[in-house]
C-alpha cells in the first residue's frame, strides 16, 4: 500500500473505529506519544487519553462520522494531511475540518497529532 492510501486508511480508520462504537480501534491509529488537540479542550497526550477522549464522544451519541483528505503532503517520515470531516452528535450535525501531522514508524503510518475544529 502506498504511503498515500496509508494516510487515506488512516482517516476511514479513525470514522470505522468511531461509526463502530469501538474508541480502541480509533486509538490504534495513533502513535504511543501522540496528542489530540479537541476543540474547547485542552491537548491530551498518550493512547489511553486519547482514547478515553474518543470513547465519551461515542457515549455521548457521536455518529455518522466521515473524513474526507482535500490534501496530503510528504517529507521524509513525516506527513501533514489537511481535509473536511462530518458527522452527527445525537441528531445535530456537524461539520468541520481538520489538520493531522502523521507519523512513519516501523514501516507504518500513524497520526501523531490531530487538531480539529468545526464549522459555525
């Protein structure tokens, strides 16, 4: 797979693991050191944070998730992929975008930090 459906994995990865109500397969995707950076919320560090982070939005009815890369960019072992993402929390709808800085290690893309936010 090439490095560029490596990233695109990551991203339906993380909208499976989410649309799944599974927040350990989300964590996956993620380095050991990685960070999450939510919207009104301070940065959170480490897979069992991030995954804790994950598993209250999937129990507070988060949904229908879909991410979508407008763009990718490679140097050496590092990427940055800019993009949109959707999706429900209960029966609102949300919408936003999205800048992940992913991480190569051991042969494998991982996101290593995320920060999102959404649209008004």
């Amino acid at each position: 797979m090439s490095d560029m459906d490596q990233i695109k994995a990551l991203d339906s990865g993380v909208a499976d693991g989410i649309n799944a109500g599974d927040a350990t397969a989300v964590a996956a995707h993620y380095t050991d050191d990685a960070a999450i950076h939510p919207p009104g919320a301070g940065r959170m560090d480490g897979k069992e944070a991030i995954q804790a982070y994950w598993q209250g939005g999937i129990d507070a009815g988060l949904s229908d998730v879909v991410i979508v890369a407008t763009s990718i960019d490679f140097s050496g072992d590092s990427s940055v992929s800019v993009g949109t993402l959707s999706g429900k929390m209960g029966e609102a709808a949300l919408t936003g975008k999205y800048i992940v800085v992913g991480k190569k290690t051991d042969g494998s893309w991982k996101i290593h930090h995320d920060i999102w936010n959404f649209d008004a």
